[in-house]
C-alpha cells in the first residue's frame, strides 16, 4: 500500500450518528450518495448498520448508487434524490428503490411501466419545492398532486418532503419560510385526510438548529461525516470529524537561497533551507490552488507547503528541522497540539467540506479504524 493513505475513523462516525438520534428523536435517512461524502460507502453502511438502532433509511442521488446498496445487502428502504426517467426506471423497480416524483412526466413514465406489472405498487416520495429552487413541485402545485398519487392505485405514498435552501445560514427568515409553507402543506393534506406517509425536511443545517423541522425523520448528510455545513452556525453538538488524511517524508534536502521550487518557480527561497517531499498531488484530490496556502503536521508541528502542487507530489519548507525520510505527515488530522481539517482547505479554496472530501480521489487507499 502506498504511504498516502485517507484513515477513516468509524467509531467517530457512529458516535455522529448517535449523537443525531440522541438530539433528534426521530427516524434517521443516513445520506451516503457520492461514495458516502468520499468516505466509502460499503464500510460506512455496514459501521451504521452494525449499530443496535440502525438507519431506517438511506439516501442517495443515484440509481447506480441504490443498486450499490443492495449489492452489499442493505435491507432498508433506499431513498433516491433523482427522479425516475428512462434511464433508470427498470432499475428503481427491479431494485425496490424509491423514487423521487413531483412533475406529471413522472407519474406517466411510472405508470407506463407498471401496467406491465398489474400486481405491483411501487413507492414514492414527492419533493416539494419551498424555496431550495432546484427540484420539487412548486409549493403551491403541491397540494392537488400529492391528491393525485394517493388516488392512483400504482403508487405508495410513503413520504413527503422538502429541503432547505439556507439552514447553514445564521439569518433563518428565509428558512423558516420555508419551514411554514411545508407545514401549510401537511395541514391541508391531513385535513383531506390523505396519507402521505413519512414527513422530511431537516438537513445536517436544520439538524443542528432547527429543532422544530425534525417531523417524523432527518436527513443527515456531512454532519455524519464530522462537519457542520456552515462555521456560521453554532450547536451544542460535537462532531468528530471521520476522516483523516496522512503520508510520509519521501524526500529530503538542502536548498541554498535563490534556488526555486516546483513548476512556475513560485516559491523563491529566502535562505538556505531544508525541502521535503510528500507523495500526494491534485490527481489524489488534492487542490491545484492550495500551492503555498498550506500546511502539514510533523511531530506535533505546522511546516508549510511551497511551489505549485504537482499531479503526484507537494513540498513543504521544513527549515533546519531534524525530520527523516519515511516521518509520518498528517494532512487533515489531528495531533497532541495541531489540527488541520477540511475547513481549513477551505478556507483557502473558497468551498466547503463536503467538496473537500468528495473529492480526494479512488487512488488514496482508505484504511478503516473500527
């Protein structure tokens, strides 16, 4: 295995998600599209489901990505944030997957496919657009198509839900507008005397401060992962970030004052001064555009990285530091004194820690700590 590797602690991950259900007190969709946030997603499923109150659901934005899920033997309802089309709808059948659904295309694309199959009802929930702008029936379409599912005999209405646009924010006015119109909703549904199954609409944001949008399930998607989605808001509950990312001292020498480093010779050295060399670049993920803006720990100490980052390689200025080939490097971690997390790259970057992890690439390996 090479030395650059992405540790991934599992016991923090539990203990996120324990701490969500503890505050929260409801059903829990564990989100884990995107290869659970670059985490892994086989060993993160199976590290929530080797708990005693496991996820009632899973959430993920693809088809491909529920197939996943049941490949690995997931027995829990797998909920898809993207609609059906024809590109996945033999496989959101044959899978038992459910469907997201809040336009008339949708609802004929199903029925189509299942008037082949008179004896199957296939379940859905409808996304209500209450301000997010991406996707969802129109909050005021919502009520006369949700009326519309629970009549038709081919579908199973087993949720309802809405997703927030700024519950990361310290500003909730908009939030909570969105908060009333969904709730409006629900009331005129119950007063039709419609069942719509689960009710949804609370993000890792709403999660960690708005109590009053949990309803009968949450949606935690990065602060399963240890992050919160904004450093604007604050919450009494401690995330432990899952992920670490480490290497080790591949190369060491002198360079004199004047000499230069990496492509573009945009680190000028100063004075004579030691340079290392990491085996990790923008082909592991790591971001072209945080050349010269960042650091690594070594023995409990911050060193920075100088010159451009390369496809395979990043240098740090260690001055007259007595630091061996072979040292370990910490990257995102934590040690006795320093820390480097995700919201520091992106601080740099202008991004977020959901980007961050995402996007360190297949070729790190991923190690697991129980």
């Amino acid at each position: 295995m090479r030395p650059t590797k992405a540790v991934i602690n599992l016991a923090h991950l539990k203990a996120n998600y324990l701490a969500i259900r503890k505050i929260t007190k409801t059903k829990v969709l564990a989100v884990v599209k995107a290869d659970a946030y670059g985490h892994g997603v086989a060993e993160v499923v199976n590290a929530l489901n080797s708990l005693k109150e496991k996820p009632e659901y899973f959430g993920v934005a693809l088809s491909e990505e529920g197939i996943a899920l049941r490949d690995i033997n997931v027995k829990q309802p797998i909920l898809i944030f993207e609609p059906p089309n024809q590109h996945n709808i033999d496989e959101i059948i044959k899978y038992e997957l459910i469907p997201t659904v809040f336009c008339e295309a949708h609802l004929r694309l199903i029925d189509k496919y299942l008037v082949r199959r008179p004896a199957m009802k296939l379940k859905v929930h409808v996304k209500i657009d209450t301000g997010m702008g991406r996707l969802g029936i129109p909050f005021k379409e919502a009520v006369p198509f949700i009326e519309k599912i629970a009549a038709n005999d081919n579908f199973i209405l087993d949720g309802v839900y809405s997703h927030f646009a700024t519950s990361d924010e310290i500003d909730k006015a908009f939030a909570e507008l969105q908060l009333r119109r969904f709730t409006q909703i629900l009331t005129e549904l119950k007063k039709k005397n419609i069942k719509i199954g689960i009710t949804h609409i609370a993000n890792s944001g709403a999660i960690l401060t708005m109590p009053e949008a949990y309803f009968d399930m949450v949606r935690p998607g990065i602060s399963l992962y240890g992050y919160p989605p904004s450093q604007a808001i604050t919450s009494s509950l401690k995330l432990k970030p899952v992920l670490s990312l480490l290497s080790e001292v591949a190369s060491c020498r002198w360079f004199e004052k004047g000499d230069s480093v990496s492509y573009g010779r945009k680190y000028i050295l100063k004075r004579r001064s030691q340079i290392i060399s990491i085996p990790i670049g923008y082909a592991d993920g790591l971001n072209r555009n945080l050349s010269n803006k960042m650091f690594c720990i070594i023995k409990d100490k911050l060193y920075q990285q100088v010159g451009r980052v390369t496809m395979d390689r990043i240098m740090f200025d260690i001055g007259e530091a007595k630091i061996s080939i072979g040292e370990d490097v910490l990257l995102l971690g934590k040690s006795r004194h320093q820390s480097i997390d995700a919201w520091d790259w992106s601080a740099q970057l202008n991004t977020i820690p959901y980007e961050i992890t995402c996007n360190i690439s297949k070729r790190v390996p991923r190690v697991y700590l129980a």
